[in-house]
C-alpha cells in the first residue's frame, strides 16, 4: 500500500525561504550544555532549532520518501514479539532506523545524538551507551494516550528523545505532545495535575528521562513527523 501526505514534500524555493528565516543552530557544545544542565534541573528539556534549516529540510524529504514508497507500519503496544496492535491506545506509523542501512540525514543525526550522549553522560553519570529510534507519522486523527517509554520488566531505556520533522506546523495542526509534570509513574492509566503542551514544530528536539515522566500525543489535525528515541543503558 502506498501511503500519501496531506501536506507535501518542501520545494526548493521553500527550502531556500527556510535556510533564510532560519540560519543554522548554535553550536552543538552548546546545545548539549544546556540540554544536561536543564536535565539535571527539571527533568526535561525543550530544545528549538536543534538542528539547521538544512538538516531538518533533508531529514523532512527522508522521511516522505520513505513515507511515500509505504516503509511505515502500524505501531504496537509492548515490547518485542509480545507487542500488539492496540489502536484505542496509538495509531502512529513507524519506520525503525537501522545504523547499517541508514541514509546520510539519518546518520548525521545519530552523530549529533551521540555527542549529545557523551555531554549527557559527563553531566549526569547517567551511563547511556547507545540509541535506538523510528521515524513516526501520526496521520490524521492519529493520537498516543497517555503512557511511559520505559517498559515493566527492563529499565535499559533511560532518556526519551523526540525530533520534529513539521517545517510547516502551525498552531491549530495538532499533535501536541503533553508532558505531564506531576503525575507519578505508577499513575499512567489516571494523569493528573499540570501539564505541558510541546508543539511538534520542525527542528525541536525534546529530551527526559524515561522513567519519570508520563505523557501522550495529542490528536493530529496534519500529518505529523518526529524521529522518536532512546539512549539506553548496558543490559544488567
């Protein structure tokens, strides 16, 4: 099945209108500072224009290509060969990455992901030692409830990291991940207290820890692109 967007591919005069409003990010030393130091402080972090304009329009194209050739498949609920289909709980489509067949975008990013793990690493002790990730479409409708990255029996997963590929998000499109701050992890079926709405705009990338934070995406109103992740620790 051949899958298509709501919203298409940039051309290259709105590449070009892209580079100009949006020159490329601060230096990565920069980035990854201030990312540990807010991990350290709050637990999360928001980080905007993560990535160039350049970046973000190649790693865009990626993803709708590999979109439009139907390389995505419906998202399960749990882990490994006991994951199941469980669309009252997420209706996202994803696209696993794999290190050895990655193209040049996505492999420019896992570099800049793992300068980021090294930072983390001397701020924190967190002892991060690989990443793992998929692209993900939220399709029109499509949601997340409300739930925690790290699984019951395992706690290799250890920082959540979400990159939005939507150059041209606007408010009123949707898909809105929601932290929510105050609700402890054993209460994930029943979120309460404050919350915070992050808007998936393209080139954001989001950072927490995958323990504490409990959280969802909102419905999407427009097709909706991010590179979801994880640093992991060593098993045992």
């Amino acid at each position: 099945m051949v899958l298509t967007m709501s919203k298409p591919v940039m051309d290259l005069e709105e590449v070009v209108t892209l580079l100009v409003e949006h020159p490329p990010a601060v230096d990565l030393n920069a980035h990854a500072a201030d990312i540990s130091e807010r991990l350290l402080r709050d637990g999360y972090a928001i980080t905007p224009d993560f990535l160039s304009a350049e970046e973000l329009a190649l790693l865009t194209a990626d993803g709708h290509s590999l979109w439009a050739a139907g390389e995505f498949r419906e998202a399960r609920v749990g882990q490994g060969p006991r994951a199941t289909l469980q669309q009252e709980i997420r209706s996202d489509r994803v696209h696993w990455l794999d290190p050895t067949t990655a193209s040049a975008p996505q492999l420019a990013y896992m570099a800049k992901l793992d300068v980021l793990r090294e930072a983390i690493n001397r701020a924190t002790f967190a002892g991060l030692f690989s990443w793992e990730g998929h692209l993900a479409v939220y399709p029109v409708g499509a949601f997340y409830r409300p739930h925690l990255d790290r699984f019951e029996n395992t706690s290799t997963r250890v920082l959540s990291t979400i990159l939005y590929l939507n150059p041209t998000w606007a408010p009123g499109d949707g898909g809105e991940l929601r932290l929510w701050l105050d609700t402890p992890p054993d209460a994930v079926r029943t979120p309460t207290g404050r919350t915070l709405d992050v808007a998936p705009l393209g080139g954001t990338l989001v950072t927490f820890w995958s323990d504490q934070y409990v959280h969802e995406v909102l419905p999407a109103h427009f097709e909706r692109m991010s590179i979801t992740g994880w640093f992991r620790r060593r098993e045992g």
